[in-house]
C-alpha cells in the first residue's frame, strides 16, 4: 500500500506539472539592460547634454510638452493644455503656462511658476553653462508669474519666431531649490540679464550663482529630476542604473506615455565595442541594443529568432564634416572635389544593406521643405580630378600625391579623417580613403575617442575631415546653432567653420517667419546654398534598428532616439 500511495502521489505531480505547462507567468526579471556605446557625460539636458545623454535623461526628466511618440503631436506633460497665444492691448505677444498643480520634484517638492522662471533666467544669463539653449531662448523678452497662482506664467515672445509654441512649451525645467543664490536672478528682469557682462563689478552674489549653477555637480551627482524614474547609481564608462520613482505622481497620467514606468529598473551598459556587446547580447546581458551595423543585425534575425528586430524612421544623419578653416578647404572647388569622392549609394547598399536614404543637405529627407529636386547622383572620380585640377592641384614631383603653393607653400594634399571607431565609420573612412588615392588625394585615417575629438580638435578647428553624426528633432530646424557664422568660435557649434553672408542672412529669415509655406521656401533656397558650396559632405539617414530580448514587448518611434524603454512592457510567459 506504502509503495502504491507513492506511486500516486507522484502520478498527481505529475497530472498537476501537465495541467499547468500552458499557464501563463510573467517572467521574474524586474529589469530592462539597455546598451550604452559611450558614456552620456552629462545627466541635465539643459546643461548641453549629448545626443547619447538623451537615451537616459529621457527618464530623470520630462520637459513641460513632448512630440507624442506615435502620432508626433505635441502633447502636454507638466501643463494641463498647450499654451495659446494672446495679445494685450498694448501689442505685446505672450503664451500663458498652466502647470498642473500636483507634479512634483523627485525630493517630493512642486514644480511651480517659481521653477519655469528660475530656468528662463539661468539659461538666458550669458556667463551660465546651458550654450546650445541661449540662442533660441534669446527671443523671450519678458516673463512673469501670474499674481496669486503659482502655477500660472506668462512668457512673452517674439511674434514672428518660427518655434514660438515649441520654445515656450517643450523646454525642461530646473528646480530652483536646488540652487545656492537664487536671490540674484529673483530681482533681475529679462532684458537685464541678457545685458549682463564679464565685468568685474559685477554682483557678489549673482557671481556666487554663477560659480553654483557651472558647478558639474548638477549635471553628474546632484541629479534632481521630475521623471518616471531616479539616478541610483553612475560608474563612468562602465554603467548608469535608474529606478523607478515610488508614488510618482505620472501614475495619475497613465495613457501618457512620458510618464509610465511600466517596468522598475532600467540599467544602461555602457559597451564600446560592437562584437563584445553583441556577444553580452547573445549571453543575456543585454535586451535592448540600438545602432548595431547593418550586417550584424541581419545575422542576429538568424540567430536569435525569437528576439524583436525592430526598424524605425530615424532623424538621424551621418556626414563628414569638412573644417573650411582650413586654408586649402576654403576653395569650394576642393570641397565639392572631395564630395564627388564618396559614393553614398554604394555605401547604403553594400555597408548598410539598403538601411538608409541618401542625402544632399542639413535637412532630414523627412521633412516637407527638404529640397527632391536636387540630384544626389555626385559621386565622379573623373569629374573629381577635372576640379583639383581647375584649381591648381598636380603632381609635380611625380609622388602620386598632388600638391600646389598654398600661402607660399607647396603643399601635398594629404588630410587627416577623425573617425570614433566604429565600424560603420571604419569601412565609410576605408573606401573613402581608396576613392580619394585614385586622384592624388593622400587620407590618413585617425581613430579617436568622441570626447577627445572634440576637445582636441572639432572645438578648436584642428582637424581636416571628421566622421560626424547629427540628430534632429521632429520640430522644425533652426539652422542657427550649425551653420550661423556667429557660431565659428572656439568651442562654437558651428563645427565645421563654415561662413557665408547668404547663409547667414536665410538663416534669420528662416527663424523669423512664421508662415509656413514662406519658410519652407527659404529652407529650400538654404539647402540649394549648402548643396552649391559643399561645406560638409552629406552621406545618408540610416534606419534606426533596434534588438529587444524576448521578454519585452517593445514599439519604436521616429523620435529621438527611436524608441521609450519606459513604456515597454514584460512579456507573458509560458511555463
């Protein structure tokens, strides 16, 4: 009887096993290991932070309205509507700012007008470090709070500015109380601020303001947020891990999709090198990875067929910035010359497997103004030689590198290409390098840390040619930062050195008119410009490829950068 009682009790483990094995669980894992290539540098988006940085802060922080990911509409996160214009009756154009009056600070504190006002003020004064934000803020004149609501502000702004709603109503905000010497700006007006100088005069304590608000604390280990989630822990170069924010107040907002936190850790690994992360792909380590190389991603689909291979529009582009700084890339002719060097439709469908979409200017394919009409069939070696030699270039001492006297001296054409390191960067600078030996062009191909070629060389105008990448938005593009000679300075964002009088004064009116179908006019006249004079050479927008691991249900987005972690979602699971 024993051995019977035991037989069936193991025939109803057994029943009980089968009856389950089509029960659905979800998985334990609690968190989502997302690849970093680099590491971002800086965790404050006001703070000049990187396209690489945008991957995390994207969830410390939520800006006052985003673009919708799917339907790329503006949408409000920290204001109950968006903003309309009004006038008073003095002429002056303002939007009025409605915050919701419960989103708080991660330290529990609310987000207020005092908030809204503290950053306008802080990015607008000259001497703060939030650069890249300085230029398009500079058209609000005036601001204020609302008397007797602290959640209400008026902003008043230029009329005619193109992004007048999106500057008013996408920026992130700065959390004053986290701030030493607020009291400075508190009694300074807008126009006063922007009048501020270096002046050694200036107030004690809008000086010690200055001295906090630099200070890299606030965009390294004081990192104060209003996102879903919390910076828990930052090692450099090796990871960032957030956390879920508990009693969030986005969790009254659910159907909004920048504030949901479906999932409690999102950890970052930051992984240079594309086989040893392919190879923590394949061990698990990894679920979601975005940029991997054409070839990889298509062997990965056999490999792991049970993982997502997710593909998405991409605002992304990739160019080779030519430094017309340089004595002998100020002649057009050499510029256009290296351009006709670079067959970009060979490089989509032999490097990129056809992901990606030539291009012939600063303006995403995408977008209604982008000029069609302008032929991307550039690529001509023969016609490459017949301009270097228009303009002067031969071999004369019959060392197959053409030289020419350039300011008194004879000079080789020889040119350093920067590259990060990267394989797509590494066979674009391979076969441009071979491209470029056929007509006397000597390339030496240099491999170098992003942060270190900036530094040492982009901010500086001391290189030849780089191998850049450049992201844009869903808005529309202000020229301004890249390509106003204003910004040909040192550690200035107009990178390439580019100076044109026309391109400067299309830029302003690109910025100043608010009818659209007038600006998509002048943004077309701006791309003939740019692709007339070849200041960089414009290559493709790839599209966006992204691996999720078979435990997450995942969507993409053509917004930057492709896709919100936040929003994915554990998968069931079988037994």
């Amino acid at each position: 009887m024993r051995i019977m009682s035991k037989f069936i009790t193991i025939l109803l483990i057994c029943c009980l096993f089968l009856s389950c094995k089509n029960e659905i669980e979800i998985p334990s894992t609690d968190t989502i290991n997302i690849l970093l290539p680099q590491d971002p540098e800086r965790l404050n988006p006001v703070y000049d932070a990187r396209s690489i940085g945008r991957e995390v802060f994207q969830y410390i922080y939520t800006p006052v309205a985003d673009f919708h990911p799917e339907s790329l509409e503006l949408t409000p996160i920290l204001i109950k509507n968006l903003p309309r214009a009004q006038k008073e009756e003095n002429g002056k154009f303002y939007y009025e700012i409605d915050l919701i009056e419960d989103a708080q600070w991660h330290d529990g504190k609310s987000i207020t007008a005092e908030d809204y006002i503290f950053t306008i003020k802080s990015v607008l004064l000259p001497q703060t470090n939030a650069k890249s934000w300085k230029p398009v803020l500079a058209y609000i004149n005036e601001i204020s709070a609302v008397e007797n609501d602290p959640y209400k502000i008026k902003v008043y702004v230029d009329e005619d500015y193109m992004l007048k709603l999106e500057i008013v109503s996408t920026i992130y905000l700065l959390p004053k109380h986290a701030y030493a010497n607020v009291e400075a700006l508190d009694k300074l007006t807008i126009a006063e601020i922007k009048a501020q100088t270096e002046e050694e005069n200036m107030d004690a304590s809008l000086a010690a303001f200055i001295e906090d608000f630099n200070d890299p604390k606030h965009y390294t280990t004081n990192i104060l947020g209003n996102g879903p989630y919390k910076l828990t822990q930052w090692e450099n170069d090796q990871f960032v891990k957030l956390k879920k924010v508990e009693n969030y107040y986005g969790e009254n907002y659910a159907s909004n999709p920048f504030l949901q936190a479906n999932i409690p850790n999102i950890n970052f690994k930051i992984i240079a090198d594309e086989m040893t992360s392919i190879t923590a792909l394949k061990d698990g380590a990894l679920d979601v990875v975005k940029g991997l190389s054409a070839a990889n991603f298509n062997e990965l689909k056999n490999d792991i067929p049970q993982a997502s291979f997710l593909n998405a529009p991409s605002t992304r582009y990739y160019y080779l910035s030519i430094n017309n700084q340089n004595p002998i890339l100020q002649d057009k002719s050499v510029r256009k010359a290296l351009a006709k060097l670079v067959d970009v439709q060979g490089l989509i469908e032999n490097i990129e497997f056809g992901y990606g979409t030539q291009l012939t200017g600063p303006l995403h394919p995408s977008q209604p103004y982008y000029d069609e009409n302008l032929s991307n069939d550039i690529y001509d070696v023969e016609e490459a030689k017949t301009l270097l030699q228009s303009s002067g270039w031969t071999d004369s001492n019959n060392n197959d590198i053409i030289d020419k006297v350039v300011q008194g001296t004879r000079e080789e054409l020889t040119l350093d290409l920067l590259i990060t390191g990267g394989e797509l960067g590494q066979k674009i600078a391979l076969v441009f390098q071979s491209e470029a030996k056929k007509v006397g062009i000597d390339i030496n191909i240099v491999t170098k840390d992003i942060r270190r070629m900036r530094s040492e060389n982009l901010y500086s105008y001391d290189y030849d040619l780089a191998a850049l990448a450049e992201g844009q938005d869903i808005i529309p593009v202000d020229p301004y930062r890249r390509w106003h000679s204003e910004n040909v300075k040192e550690r200035g964002s107009n990178i390439s050195g580019y100076k044109s009088e026309t391109a400067d004064s299309l830029i302003t009116l690109i910025r100043d008119e608010s009818d659209t179908k007038k600006r998509e006019d002048l943004y077309e006249e701006f791309h003939r410009h740019i692709y007339e004079n070849q200041p960089v050479i414009f290559l493709f927008s790839p599209t966006q490829k992204l691996f999720v691991g078979e435990n997450f249900e995942a969507t993409v987005t053509a917004k930057r950068p492709g896709y919100l972690a936040n929003t994915f979602k554990i998968k069931p699971a079988k037994k």
